[in-house]
C-alpha cells in the first residue's frame, strides 16, 4: 500500500507540473492550426504569470478573498490575449516573419514584466508573496478510492480545467463548422478564401485564443506552484509546451501525452531528490532533465511530424 501511495503521489505530482504545458499546448494548436507559427509561447506564459500575481495580490490586499484566485486568472487571459494582439498584428497584417515575431514577443515580455515589477514592487526582483492561491480540490467519492485517488481525484481546480480543455478543443477543432474553417485556413488559405473563408479573421482569432491560453498556462504556474513572479517563474515551460505541441502532432490528444511526458520528467526529477543516491548527483543535472529529454524528444520526431501545410505562410489574396 505504501508503494501505491508513493505512486499515486508521483502521478498527482506529475498532473501538476503538465497542467501549464496542456494550457500553453493548446493554445499553441489553435494558433498553427491556423497557419501562424507562434513561438512566443514562452513570453504568453510569462505575461500570464505576472498578470496572475499582480492582480491576485491586489485582490488579496483589498479583502477579495478566495475570489482573488480566479481575477488573477481571468487578469492572465486579458494580458495574454493583448501580448498575442502584438503577435497577430505584425505575423498577419504586417506579414512579418512569424519567428522573428515569436521571439519577439518573448524578448517583449520578459522585459516589460520584470521592469514593471521592479516599478510596482519598489525595486524587488519579484511580486509579493501571494496568500489566497489555489488549494487542491479532493472530489468526493472518488477521492478515496487507493491509488486513484490520491493520483486523480484530489488535484488543483486548474488540472481538472485543463483536462476538459483538452476535450473542448477537440470537439471544437474536429466537430465544429469554427474548427474546420481554422483547419483549412491553415492547410490552403487559397481555397478557403476561394469559399468565402475570412481568413485573416480566423487566424486573429487563432493566435488570440492561443494568447488566453497560454496566458492561462503561467497564471497556473503563479497560483499553484511558486505564489510569486520572478524572472524565473517560467524557465523555458512555454518552450517544451511547443514541444509538446510538435511531439503530439498538434493533436489535442497528442499533446496531452506530450505535456503529461514531459510533466512526468519534471516530477521525477523532484522524487530523486529525496533519495539517498542522489546526493551524489549534481543538482544542475537532475534540473536538466526536462530539457535534455526535450531536446532528445524534438529530434526523434523530426521528419515524423506533418505540420499544417500553409504554416508559417503569410496570406496574399493576390497570390491565391
């Protein structure tokens, strides 16, 4: 029983750490779905995180409560939507290169967040420490069955939004009128456009959704995990989140499996610690481990992995 209780606890642990990376995959799938290459993931999540932070601490101070939480979030999708409006603005209107764009993006938010904070926070490095963040939520009944339980029934409200998420996407991608002009906008923009397909429209909307969730994603990282901002808060999660988009596919469920991998090497790294061995093993190397298995990961699924057709592509209704 105590070796199921030690695994039940690594697979909880394990959901906790993908829960950002299914945000941020997510919404890396509506926007390439589309057709527009959107590597500024990272920077989303990083506005998302600071956003959370500030607003939920504001809240906190001025009595919200257990409200704050949820502003916080909501505070993350506005940010996160208006850093994607840069992104949207010069990949689709202006043409722009959509990687240059991308890590524009991310250059843009890692500045202005850590200034802003040096600004609000007279001169800290970092947010103040917020008190009403998210607790985990046991559901009843289910919550004490052995092994599943403790492993997934008894999670942070923010797990259990990102796994329906995950099947709202998919019905939306593949069973909705929505889903099926995103997709062709981002296969043949030509012949959408030819059957009266907006597709500019579509893909603002593509990059705007994928700024909300991804801006989720660090907002998640912020009220579950760290309970402040920092320069570090994110440390490359949107970058795996992108590859975990790649790796799935960009699948919804695809991802799902990529983001819960990459969450497992990020628990275990946690689990070795506390044992005996590995005090022997440099730390810098157990927290390279998600990194290195990114690396390792994106280079078996080159040549593997279809992209949408038309990605990256600006749209030229003259060239149609």
């Amino acid at each position: 029983m105590e070796v199921l209780k030690i695994l039940g606890e690594l697979v909880n642990t394990t959901l906790v750490f993908s829960t950002a990376l299914i945000f941020a995959a997510m919404g890396g799938i509506f926007s390439e779905r589309s057709g527009v290459i959107n590597l500024g993931l990272e920077g989303l999540m990083v506005s998302g995180a600071f956003a959370a932070a500030v607003v939920t601490h504001s809240m906190e101070e001025s009595g919200m409560g257990a409200v704050s939480p949820w502003i916080g979030l909501a505070a993350a999708m506005v940010l996160g939507v208006l850093f994607a409006l840069v992104h949207a603005l010069a990949s689709v209107t202006f043409k722009a290169d959509q990687v240059v764009s991308g890590v524009v993006i991310n250059f843009l938010a890692a500045g202005l967040t850590v200034y802003l904070v040096k600004i609000i926070y007279s001169g800290s490095g970092q947010t103040e420490t917020i008190n009403e963040v998210f607790s985990k939520v046991a559901i009843p009944g289910l919550s004490s069955i052995p092994f599943l339980g403790d492993a997934l029934f008894n999670a942070y409200p923010t797990t259990y939004l990102a796994l329906i998420l995950v099947a709202v996407t998919y019905y939306v991608l593949f069973k909705t009128p929505f889903g099926l002009r995103l997709r062709s906008v981002g296969e043949h923009p030509g012949a959408a456009d030819t059957v009266g397909i907006k597709v500019k429209r579509i893909r603002y909307i593509g990059v705007l959704i994928s700024g909300a969730l991804a801006g989720l994603g660090g907002a998640t990282i912020t009220l579950t995990t760290t309970s402040n901002f920092s320069h570090n808060t994110i440390s490359g999660q949107g970058f795996i989140a992108l590859a975990a988009m790649i790796f799935g596919k960009w699948h919804p469920v695809g991802a799902l499996g990529a983001a819960i991998f990459f969450g497992f090497t990020q628990a275990v790294r946690n689990f070795v610690q506390l044992f005996d061995f590995a005090k022997s093993i440099p730390v810098e190397f157990l927290y390279m481990l998600p990194y290195v298995l990114t690396i390792l990961v994106l280079a078996g699924a080159v040549g593997r992995s279809n992209a949408p057709s038309a990605l990256g592509e600006p749209y030229d209704p003259g060239k149609r």
